[in-house]
C-alpha cells in the first residue's frame, strides 16, 4: 500500500519515544569499555605508533563535539555594510571575533 500525503500516521513508534534498543545497546557499551578500559589502553598503546594514532583520533569523534567553520563572504560582508546593518567599527569588532 503506497503512502498517501496527509494520511495520519498508524503502527510503528509514537513520536517523542526513544528508540530503547539504541539506548540499551549504548548503555551495555558504555560499561563494557569501562570495565574493561585498562586492557583497552593497554592494548592502544601497544600499537606502533601511525594504528595508534588513528584510534586514538576515530575515537575521540565520539567524545569531542565536531568543529565547524565559519564561513564568511566578501559579498555578504559588503551588503551588512552598505546596508548600514553594521558601522566600520562594529564590523571590526566582529572580523576580529571570527578571527580567534
């Protein structure tokens, strides 16, 4: 039976519920490599040095927030001032933020 655009939704998980598979399976891992992360360490380290150096970085995406960049173009800069959105020094202020 194909789908029919504002048709209700029926069956399935109700929205808002947490998938408890997810969570239960994050959990059992979670204290999975806390039991056992002395031998885990242990075992990292006994990788020459180029394998450890990619665990270590695949696992620190799970535990460092991604980095984003902030992009700014020229000609998004030029209508903020033309407009007169931003003086001179507002616009100084700003670039020298997005600069740290």
């Amino acid at each position: 039976m194909a789908f029919t655009k504002g048709k209700p939704k029926t069956g399935g998980r109700k929205i808002g519920i947490p998938n408890t598979v997810d969570k239960e399976l994050r959990e059992r891992v979670k204290e999975l490599v806390e039991s056992h992360f002395d031998d885990l360490a242990d075992c990292i380290f006994e990788l020459a040095q180029k394998e450890r150096i990619a665990v270590l970085l695949k696992l620190m995406e799970f535990v460092l927030p991604k980095a984003t960049h902030a992009r700014v173009e020229v000609e998004s800069i030029q209508k903020i001032t033309e407009g007169g959105v931003l003086s001179a020094d507002q616009l100084e202020r700003l670039t020298a933020i997005l600069d740290e």
